[in-house]
C-alpha cells in the first residue's frame, strides 16, 4: 500500500522539522492568548449547556474514525515502532489519524 501524502511528511522528517523550527520562532513571535477570543467563549457556553449523555453518536464517523486509527497503528507497527510508542504519546498519533482521515475521505467530499 502507497504512504499517502500525509505520512510522508512524518517518515520524510519533515514534520518534526517543522515542529521544532516553530519552537525556534516563538521567542521572536510569540504565540497569543486565544482562551478570551470570541470563538473560545461560545465554546465554553456550549459545552457547558450540553448534555453529553444526548449527543448523538454516528455509527459510520465513529466506525471510519476507528479504521483509520487502526491503520495509523498498523503503520507505525510497519515502520518499526511498537504499540507501546502509540500509546505512550497519543497526540501525534491523533493528528496522524485525523490527517488520514481527510486524506481517505476526500472523495466522499468530492475533493481531489
């Protein structure tokens, strides 16, 4: 199976470049505060009004979700790494899935 896109930035060193060159710039461009923006704000309301409990849960989100975490993990695996790497450090792996989600779904989008 081809690396999409994505994952080429992860095996290429692209990715943490870019992450550590950000780190580099922050002193110079610091980043802001966004928890008082408006968007944060009308966040908070409605998490706060919401009960979780009723929110409805979509069986085909939550079973594509499922299979492209899936085949980020069996991605790592190919690469060498080991399970305990993906839980260890979730985040990365989050972004990763949510990254191959929007490369895999894109035709259901009509996006080429």
């Amino acid at each position: 199976m081809p690396v999409p896109p994505c994952l080429e930035e992860v095996q290429s060193t692209n990715e943490i470049r870019s992450v550590v060159m950000a780190g580099e710039r922050f002193a110079q461009f610091p980043m802001g505060k966004i928890d008082q923006t408006e968007m944060w704000k009308v966040g908070e309301g409605v998490r706060a009004a919401r009960v979780e409990s009723e929110i409805p849960l979509n069986p085909f989100t939550a079973g594509i979700y499922c299979a492209t975490m899936m085949a980020q993990i069996d991605t790592l695996r190919e690469k060498g790494h080991s399970y305990s790497e993906a839980r260890a450090n979730p985040r990365p792996l989050l972004s990763s899935t949510i990254a191959l989600f929007v490369y895999y779904m894109r035709p259901l989008f009509g996006l080429t």
